[in-house]
C-alpha cells in the first residue's frame, strides 16, 4: 500500500519524477542528467515564509532519495529516506542480457524482501509492461505502456484494488513533455488533472499550467542552480507566485 500512496502523490506533483518509459534510451537521458553520473542524492523541502525571505523547512518524505546509475546509465539502487534521513525502503534493479529492465526487489532497511516488480520490454528496450507484488506475492497495481513512432509514451495506464490511473502524453518537437492529461479514480473519486510544460534554455521545465479536478488551475515556476556540467543542484519552486518547495541535489560523477 505504501507504494501506491507514493505513486498516487507523485502524480500531484505534475513532472518532478518521470512516471512513463520509451525514447530514453538510459536511465540518464530518462532524467535529462548530463555527463557520467554515479549516484544523484535528492533532498526536498518545505519552504517556510520569513517576510521576504524563503528558508528551508521540514523534509518531504516522497522528495528524500537517493539514486545510484552504473557505468552505462541504468538505475541499479533506489533508497527512499523518511523526514528523519531514515531509510524506509529500496529498490534494486536487476537487467537481462540485452540491458533490458527485468525486475527490481523491494527490501526494507533490515534488506528483508517486502516486494517485486516484473518487467515486460519490447525489442528496442521500452519498459510495454510492469506488474508490483507485495511480500505475500500479490499483485498490487499493475501498469501498461504505450508508445508513439518516435518511442515516447503516450498512454500509461496504471490499475491497482481501488484505484486507476491513465496518463495521456504529447511533446514538443525536441521530445519534451508538452501536455499531459491524468485520469484518476481512487476509492470511488473521479479526479482529472492536466498540465502544459514550459522549458528553460537548459531544457528543464520551468513553467507548469494546471487544471486540477477539472476547475481548479494552478500555476507552478521553476528556478534553478546549475552545476559546471549542466545539471541542476537546486531547484526552487513557487505556486501561485508563493514559495512551496526547495529541492537540493548532490551528484558524484564516474
């Protein structure tokens, strides 16, 4: 259950973590990481208003992990952290012969294994399928991936006990994400969100229009540090012209 409520909050948060495969060829690119990077420590937090000043407040939960890459792009450890830099839970990725996505393990901090996931790829290595378990094997939520001829998604669906969600997905010409419409029905409530995606110089979003629950828009900017190869290192984020989160990232290259 803890995963579906992360995958359900993820989805408000409209493009700080990628929820769909294709095109991407490594998990780097996925990302839109520059240069070799080994491990991407990411760190969130609310913002606390001081008059002028925006500081850091308390840890986001969901926004406290850490990522670990091989040599050749591909996601090999995923360590999520509670608001207290406790570990909470892992992923780690195992792939077949041809680089392909086979399965991760979920383990908790004893490394006790508390869940699975399978992947289903096609021939170009594009993630078609994925099914969770919990640590009795059963299945938790399950999800299909669709994609357009240049091999990016344009329809995820996601279906789980008593909820479901579908994610339809246009780009620009460059294949950044352009709009974005989610479908979602959890316990009986029909929500339907939209986005439109602006980008930076850098390639990074830094305008995102919002349509939540049909009636209610919102707009949320973005404002970014950048390191000396092209990645961000810290990202502020305002809704509404009002600060709402901080999140800092520290990168160890190969």
């Amino acid at each position: 259950m803890m995963k579906i409520c992360r995958l359900l909050y993820i989805c408000c948060l409209w493009g700080v973590f990628s929820l769909s495969y294709g095109q991407h060829k490594t998990d780097w690119s996925r990302e839109r990481l520059q240069k070799a990077i080994k491990t991407l420590r990411i760190k969130g937090y609310h913002v606390i208003e001081n008059g002028a000043m925006a500081q850091k407040g308390a840890l986001i939960a969901e926004m406290n992990l850490e990522k670990t890459f091989d040599s050749q792009g591909n996601i090999i450890l995923e360590i999520y952290f509670d608001d207290k830099n406790a570990e909470t839970l892992r992923y780690e990725y195992v792939y077949n012969a041809q680089g392909a996505k086979k399965y991760k393990l979920h383990l908790n901090p004893k490394k006790e294994k508390v869940g699975l996931t399978l992947f289903n790829c096609d021939a170009q290595g594009n993630v078609t399928k994925e099914e969770t378990y919990d640590q009795n094997g059963d299945l938790e939520y399950s999800a299909l991936f669709v994609y357009n001829d240049k091999g990016l998604a344009k329809e995820s669906n996601f279906l789980g006990e008593d909820f479901s969600l579908k994610i339809h997905s246009s780009y620009d010409s460059k294949g950044r994400l352009l709009e974005q419409e989610q479908h979602i029905v959890d316990k009986g409530e029909n929500i339907f969100n939209k986005g439109k995606y602006r980008y930076n110089g850098h390639g990074d979003y830094d305008r995102i229009l919002s349509l939540l629950k049909r009636n209610f828009a919102q707009k949320n900017t973005f404002h970014y540090k950048y390191d000396k190869n092209g990645n961000w290192i810290e990202r502020f984020e305002y809704q509404d012209g009002k600060p709402k989160t901080i999140i800092e990232r520290q990168i160890e290259y190969f």
